[in-house]
C-alpha cells in the first residue's frame, strides 16, 4: 500500500482495517510506503497502524520525496518478506473475504485478480461492477487493448514481478504496463469473477482519466507495447485512436463511455 499526501485520513484507517482485522484469513505482514511528507492527521495514522491492525506487524517505509505510485511500489516490494504480495489501496476496501478466496489460487499462479464494486461515500452502495476475463486466454486476448486486472484487486509473486522488470515510472499506467510485460513473459494469469474489493470512486475520477498528461502517458504506454512486441503495428494504431481519443473527450462523455463498455463486456 502507498500512501501520500492526498490521501484522506478516514479512509487510510477503514482500508487498513479491512485488509487485517476484517479478514478472514489474516496477512503476515503489512508494508506501507509513505509517499513523501504527509499531513499530521495521516502520520498520525500511520504512527498507530500496529494497533489498528490488532497487532499483524505494519513496516512504514518512508520516503523523503513524492515520487509517484510506481516508485513507491517498487521500493515496498523490497521489504516484502513473502512472495506472495497482495495489493490494496489507501481509500478501498477489502471484502473479508478477498485473502481466503486468493491466496489458496496462488499455488499455480504468478498473478491473480478479481471483479471490484465502485461506490462513492457509502461503502454499502454497490456501483459500477467491473469484472475482467477469468482465463489466461482471455486475458491475452484482451492485453492489447486495456489492462486486464484490476490493480487494487490483484495478489502477485514477487519473483514473478521481479523477473518482468517490477513496475516502471509510467504515469497512470504503471499497472497496465506491468501486467502486459508479465503476460507477455509467460506468467501463469487468472481473475476470479467474485467482488473481492470496493473501489472507492471520488467526483473527479473521470476528469482525471483525460487531459494532456494523459494523452502523453498513453503514448509512451502504446510505443513501449508496440517495440516490446505485445501489439501489432495495426493494434498500435487503432490504440492511439480509441484510446488516445478517449482521454480527449469531456469527462461526461469519458464517464458514459466508459461505463456502457464495462456494462457490456467490451473485449476488443
């Protein structure tokens, strides 16, 4: 989990809460990045984390400056003392469930996600649902196109991440870009379709999907896919055009297409 000076305090303590004392089947360990400085409210968070986990051992690895969400996650994958690692995010919540269902998959498996509910303030008010193909097929079927896992959803060896080159500083996309190296490398790869994680959507969600710096991060996203070899010189150009028009629409407009295409299963 990474944690910077954005976060809402509030937020930190129910995520932390949900991926330890609410699980079913308990986590060893906890890693924490602190992205940078952060306000008094979320260090004080961060100073009582062993008693709001009931005790499960939480290491918090500062870092001096904000680096972005690949950096810190690199650097807590280094204080990771297991292989198999599971993410989560400071504002989301974990089903009780989530461990107990993933981890017994991981014996034949490099990288495992699940289906999340979006909500906005009321963690009971399930949302927009968004599951992902469940196949290693189908999930290699669909690469070319969109991230086939949900990041804050997903359970992974360390080895395995290690051995695709970890996570690489691409903005907004340092999921996507991960995933598709692993993929691509031969990992062993599945979604499970259950609702594993509440995803916590705030009012600026699709506005931040859009705008320049996103359109130069999809750029830099579709030429690393397309020299590595996992995209077609065809699929490079059609991703430019569906994906690098998408963030140009409004946000209405982005918010409506991009909730018909999970409704409908949107594969290619």
């Amino acid at each position: 989990m990474a944690v910077y000076r954005g976060d809402d305090a509030g937020f930190l303590r129910r995520a932390l809460q949900s991926v330890t004392v609410d699980q079913e089947l308990k986590p060893d360990q906890i890693v924490i990045v602190r992205d940078g400085p952060v306000p008094q409210d979320l260090a004080r968070i961060l100073s009582q984390a062993d008693d709001i986990t009931d005790g499960i051992p939480v290491d918090v690895i500062p870092l001096r400056k904000n680096g972005g969400l690949a950096r810190a996650l690199q650097e807590g994958l280094k204080h990771c003392r297991h292989d198999i690692v599971a993410r989560a995010d400071a504002d989301d919540i974990c089903l009780p469930h989530r461990f107990a269902i993933q981890i017994p998959l991981m014996k034949d498996l490099d990288l495992l996600g699940a289906g999340i509910a979006e909500f906005h303030t009321d963690e009971a008010d399930e949302g927009l649902i968004r599951r992902l193909p469940t196949t290693a097929a189908d999930i290699r079927h669909v690469l070319p196109l969109r991230d086939p896992f949900n990041h804050p959803s997903v359970v992974f060896r360390a080895s395995a991440v290690e051995a695709a080159g970890g996570y690489d500083d691409l903005t907004r996309m340092e999921d996507y870009w991960l995933f598709a190296r692993m993929v691509h490398g031969g990992a062993r790869v599945a979604n499970v379709p259950d609702i594993l994680v509440r995803y916590r959507v705030g009012s600026g969600a699709y506005s931040r999907r859009g705008g320049l710096e996103m359109v130069r991060a999809e750029l830099q996203l579709q030429g690393a896919m397309f020299k590595t070899g996992i995209t077609t010189p065809v699929q490079y150009v059609r991703n430019l055009a569906i994906r690098g028009g998408y963030r140009l629409v409004p946000a209405g407009v982005k918010k409506l297409l991009y909730r018909t295409a999970m409704k409908t299963g949107w594969k290619r």
